[in-house]
C-alpha cells in the first residue's frame, strides 16, 4: 500500500502598498515612491519565530551629544539610515504571500507569491 505525499499547510502572509511622493526643495514632484511591505507580523510566535523584540527609539539629544562628542574628538561620522536596515535580510525558509492589493491577477486570482 503507498503512501500519499504529506503537505505542510503554510501561512500566507498578507501584504500593504505604501505610497510616497518625493519633491525637491522647490515643491515640485521629482517622483512617486511604491513599497510593498510584506505584514509577517501576525504570524509570529514567541520562543519560536523570534526571542527578542527590538524597538528603534533615539532622542535627539542623544544625536546632539554624539555629534559634539564627535566634533571635539575629531571623529570621523557615517550616516546610516536606519528605516532600510531590514531591506537586505537574508531568508532561511520559504514565505508566501497573497497577491497585492489592486494588482490580482484576473486570470489566476487565488494564486501567491
């Protein structure tokens, strides 16, 4: 007698367009900014999926004090941009995601990505 193949239910990951426009100093439109964020979020378990939560929070007199600290030291400064430091991460497992908003596919609407 065979056995049939076992398939792992996966969660699918819901999705949010963010949209930006980018001016110049003089007010006018230089271009129009598109994000697709993926909200993995709300699958996450604790001691599972994550052992730790991390909060960005910077006051600016702390900004201030490293600054001067950095003037009166001679240190050279790097800025970072802290809101794309997730960008680039590397993924060990697969994730799927629901189509976006606006953008299903008329042919395949309960197809993921």
């Amino acid at each position: 007698m065979g056995t049939s193949p076992t398939f792992v239910q996966k969660k699918l990951i819901a999705c949010i367009w963010v949209f930006k426009v980018k001016n110049n100093v003089d007010g006018i439109v230089n271009r129009y900014k598109a994000r697709l964020l993926a909200k993995g979020y709300a699958h996450l378990i604790h001691n599972i999926d994550y052992k730790e939560t991390f909060v960005s929070m910077l006051k600016i007199t702390i900004v201030y004090t490293v600054l001067v600290l950095a003037t009166i030291k001679g240190w050279h400064v790097d800025l970072t941009d802290v809101k794309n430091a997730f960008l680039q991460g590397q993924l060990l497992e697969e994730v799927y995601m629901v189509q976006p908003h606006g953008f299903k596919s008329k042919t395949n609407p309960n197809e993921i990505c």
